[in-house]
C-alpha cells in the first residue's frame, strides 16, 4: 500500500455506513446536544480526491444535488448564528430530514450525494471547504468538517458506529 493509499480513522468518534463522522462538541451541562460532522478519510481512498464539496442550500428549501458542472457560487467563509443574548441558546440556520441531502461530494471517481441519518437542525456550516475542499482531503478529522447539527427528538449516539465497529464495517467492503 502506498503512502496515497493509506487513510485514517478518528477514535472517539462515531461513524455511519455511508463514511459519515460525528464528534460530540457540546458540554454535559448544555441543554441539547451538538456534533460536528465530517466525512472520513476513507472516502479519498475509495472515490479519489475530493474536487468539490457543496453544503446545503438553507435559503432555499429546493433540494440540492451536486452537480457535475464547474459552477461555484460564492459563498461566505464561515456561516454561524448565534443569538445576541449569549445567555440563549443557538438559533438553527435550518432543519434537514432523513429525506435531505446534508453534503454533496464531487470526487475524481464518482459524485456522492450524502442524505442526513436523522432529522437534525443546522447550527453551523463550514463554508471555506466549499471553496477550498482540500481540507477535506489533508484533514478530513479536522478543518474538513461540514456541519454542526443538533439532532432532533429519537437520535441516539449510540446507534452510530464507534470507530472500531467502523474499521470493522470497512474490512468488510
């Protein structure tokens, strides 16, 4: 196996079968729960680089698929909403279904159109990936994630992957 072969697994996450990565970002004392999430690094390997990467579209309730075309539209660096009062809590930037796609992802082999696990609510989106989806290529784990969601009523972490259960899920594709 070559050095461009090789990919990482994060311990202390979880994961999904479709190379989902969700990491628990919230404290024990906030009131809901937070994940930020990403996608793993095997999905370099098996699809090749990630050219492009596109988050939902949460001004327009249209569903949105990735596209084969070069089209970029500008998008700010970094979306977040908080409210004023930092006493409240965070206002969603929008809701997502199991029905909906929460990231569109352009590699060299394939596009991938991946549809939220659970229904959710958007806090936050990383938008500089959108613009620079090498991130998601050197630091999937890291500066690569995609979203923070805060799921709603009748997710349980533990019905995700753990990392082990993951490698496991791999070995056998």
């Amino acid at each position: 196996m070559s050095d461009e072969d090789e990919f990482s697994i994060a311990v202390g996450r979880r994961y999904t079968e479709e190379h989902l990565w969700f990491h628990l970002i919230s404290g024990p004392k906030d009131e809901h729960e937070e994940y930020k999430v990403g996608v793993s690094d095997f999905v370099r390997i098996e699809y090749g680089k990630i050219l492009k990467v596109t988050l939902p579209n949460i001004t327009d309730s249209s569903e949105f698929m990735i596209a084969s075309d070069d089209e970029h539209a500008d998008e700010e660096d970094m979306i977040t909403t908080t409210t004023d009062d930092e006493e409240e809590a965070a206002v969603a930037m929008g809701e997502l279904s199991t029905d909906d796609n929460l990231v569109g992802l352009q590699c060299e082999f394939d596009n991938l159109n991946i549809l939220s696990p659970f229904a959710c609510s958007i806090m936050s989106m990383n938008g500089e990936i959108e613009n620079n989806p090498h991130y998601v290529n050197r630091e999937a784990y890291g500066d690569g994630w995609f979203v923070i969601i805060r799921p709603h009523d009748g997710f349980d972490y533990d019905d995700l992957l753990s990392s082990e259960d993951y490698v496991d899920y791999l070995a056998e594709l």
